[in-house]
C-alpha cells in the first residue's frame, strides 16, 4: 500500500521539524561544548568582568551573572569528566566556617544589598573559588590561558595607573574610574576598583607572577622590559604608604629566594627604575604629593582611635564577637572628632576579633596557615614550562606576605584580589593533590 500524497506531506513536515528542532540544539549545545572543552577562557571572562564592576558602580550585577556561569559550567565539566572535588581541610574548614558565621549573621538583615555583596566578595567568591580552579586550570593550556590573563591586565593597571599620575585622563578607560562621587582616594591611581589599596595589591600580586614569567621565558624581550619598567611607577602613583611597603619588601624577599639569576637581575632593575621614578618625580618638582603621603599623620591618627575603640570592643565580647552589623553600629558610636559618614577598622584581623570574637581569628589564621603550607612542592617534580610549576612554590609566601601585609592596614574586601590569590592557591592545592594521589 502506498501511503496518500497528504500523508506523505505530513511525514516530510514531520523529518523537516525533527531536523530543524535537531539543528537547534546542536548549535545551541556548541557554546557550551566549547566551554566545557577549555573553560579556561570562561573563567578569565569571570576574572574580568570582576575587575570592571566596583561595589561602588550601580549597575546590572554582571559579574554575579559571570560567577554564576563560570559555576554552572565548571560543575557540568567536572561531572561530564568525574572529576572529584578536592577538599583542602587546612584552607577549605575555615573558610567554610568563617562563611557559615558570616552567613548566619547576615540573614539577620537579609534587604541589605551592601551587606550581601560584602559577603560575596570576603567569602563566597573566593571559596568558590578556591576549588573551582583545581578543576577548571588543570592543564598547561589552561594555565597558559590564565598567565597571559593576568599579564595583560598587569599592563592595562599599569598603563591606567601611569596616566592617571601624569594626568593623562583621556586615555583612561572605563570613565568611571575619573568620577569622584565613586568610591574613594579620587586622588590617587585606583583603577577600576575605586580604591587604591586593591590596585596597589593587584598590581604587586600579578608583578611578582610577571616575574615569574620571566623566569621561565614566557615574558621577554621589548614587552618585559616595559612591563617591568612600568611597575615602579605604577605602584608610586597609587600613593598608599601600605603598598609602598609590601612592594619594596617582597622585592627584597624575591631577591633573597629566587634561584634564577634572570629575575634577581631584574629585581635590581626594579629597584633601579624606582630610583628613577622618584628622581624624576623630584626633577620635575612635582614631589610635593609624594612628601605629602610619607608626612600624613592624620590617617595614623585616625586609625588609632579607630583601633582603640575597636580593641575596647572586643574585650567586652572576646569570645564570639559583635556580629557585623551590631559591631558597625557601635563602633560609629565609639569613635568621635572625625567627619566620617560610617567608621571602618582597616585592619582584617581586628575586623574579624571584632566581629567573629577570638574563634574567628583562629579561623582566619588558620586559613593563612595552610595557604603557607602550599610552598611546600610536591614529590613528583612539576616541569618547569608553565606558570605555577614546582619552582613558583619558592615565591608563593611572597605573595602571601603581600596579601597578609595588606590586610594589616585594610579590610581585604576586594572581589578581585581574593578571587586573583584564592585562584593561584587553588590550582597550587590541586597539584598538591594530584600529586600526592600518583
């Protein structure tokens, strides 16, 4: 039997829209194929679009859609490849417990939008963080995709910097970055993140991976050389004595613990391009800003009276702590004879005394206790042809100790540093693991 022309019509209708409807969700499933086949690019986009949105910046929360992505696609990954989820009990047990407690107290005030992205910022992101990249930058490739990441945005702060000190605004980019209403320190090389310190960090942290760079000749010939001249100039002009301090000193730990005589050559360097900045800076008389940061005594002034009354806090509630919001409240009733809206500790450690009470300040130098622990390298010797290797665990405390000074003089609060340290400690914690498993 032969079926009729008008069913024979309803058959092709039918092949032609199971084909189309085929079609579609081959080309819809691409992007994803190709994100689960090198996620590496997915996660710098996420990296990036944290870079350009300050919490100052109102906005549509494009990096919380980032995050949100990068996660998707890094779990999907993992199950598709079984990948195990890696716990770092040193690193993962107190931060997770420092998150708890930070959780715990913010659904007490769950309409504060401020208060959530805090939270994303100090512990969400960076936890996240810490065991996605394990598995998203498992390979040389993706690695390589993630130092040239960060070498380029060396550059861009770099440059962005540098135009800023020699008033340059045309080329700055985004805009934002000029608008005093926004953020703090208008006055100084901030960057996109609105506040200086976090661009002195940033910068400090992905020059010493530049350096590294060198070691291993992935960064070379005219392109080091600017990049590496820049530096100096770029971390003088965000006029923060803390960056000052944490630069000059991890300098000096570089020269001491690297083996490779390129980089100590280059660290001299550094500290010759340095001298002159500052001669420069003299020459052209326009040292005045930089005198006027070493002779400040105001921002000690504060900051002692902030800390007195944050210490007469934390005797009176030693064990658990104030809590976040109860510890604001009271701390802007505690200290007075400052034109300030809100008073904060600028420290990370007497913030979290304050807050978390003693229990949390052992969680918290718990934390920094086994990310010193991951200098240790592994037993079966990484090659040393991409970044991270097993000889980039001598310069790992350097960075540690940039991060941890830092946090002396500040809260650290910035989405994109931690998620930049909590990344690098992540994927050196993976290779501990892989290792110690062969």
């Amino acid at each position: 039997m032969h079926a009729s022309p008008q069913n024979e019509r309803r058959l092709w209708l039918s092949d032609l829209a199971w084909a189309g409807a085929a079609t579609g969700i081959t080309g819809a499933a691409r992007p994803l194929q190709a994100v689960i086949a090198q996620p590496a690019w997915l996660y710098c986009g996420a990296l990036a679009v944290m870079l350009f949105r300050p919490p100052d910046l109102q906005c549509f929360p494009f990096d919380r859609v980032a995050f949100a992505l990068l996660v998707g696609a890094a779990l999907l990954r993992a199950l598709a490849l079984r990948q195990p989820l890696r716990i770092v009990g040193s690193i993962s047990v107190p931060m997770l417990a420092l998150g708890a407690l930070a959780l715990a107290d913010l659904l007490t005030r769950p309409y504060d939008a401020q208060a959530w992205s805090v939270f994303a910022a100090k512990w969400a992101v960076p936890f996240t963080l810490f065991h996605l990249a394990g598995l998203v930058l498992e390979d040389e490739t993706s690695i390589r995709i993630f130092e040239t990441f960060c070498l380029i945005v060396l550059g861009y702060l770099s440059f962005t910097s540098i135009a800023f000190a020699t008033g340059a605004h045309s080329l700055i980019f985004p805009r934002y970055i000029l608008d005093e209403s926004l953020g703090i320190h208008a006055d100084r090389a901030r960057g996109p993140f609105l506040q200086a310190v976090a661009n002195g960090v940033s910068l400090t942290l992905l020059g010493l991976i530049a350096l590294d760079s060198l070691r291993r000749a992935r960064l070379r010939g005219i392109t080091a050389a600017v990049l590496l001249a820049a530096l100096p100039l770029a971390i003088l002009a965000t006029m923060t004595r803390a960056v000052w301090l944490s630069f000059a000193l991890s300098i000096v730990a570089l020269i001491w613990l690297s083996r490779s005589r390129q980089v100590r050559r280059a660290c001299m360097g550094l500290v010759a391009a340095g001298v002159l900045a500052i001669g420069a800076i003299w020459a052209l008389g326009s040292s005045n800003a930089v005198e006027d940061r070493f002779e400040d005594r105001s921002p000690v002034e504060f900051r002692r009276a902030v800390y007195e009354a944050g210490w007469g806090m934390f005797l009176e509630k030693p064990f658990w702590g104030w809590g976040t919001g109860p510890m604001q409240s009271e701390l802007d009733l505690r200290v007075s004879g400052f034109r300030q809206e809100a008073f904060y500790l600028h420290n990370s450690y007497l913030e979290i005394l304050v807050s978390r009470g003693v229990i949390g300040l052992a969680l918290y130098l718990w934390i920094l206790w086994g990310l010193w622990r991951l200098r240790k390298r592994p037993r079966r010797v990484e090659a040393k042809t991409h970044f991270m290797d097993g000889e980039f665990r001598r310069i790992w405390p350097v960075l540690i100790g940039v991060y941890a000074l830092n946090a002396c003089f500040v809260v650290m609060n910035y989405q994109f540093v931690n998620a930049l340290f909590y990344t690098i400690a992540g994927v050196l914690a993976a290779q501990t693991r892989r290792a110690e498993i062969a």
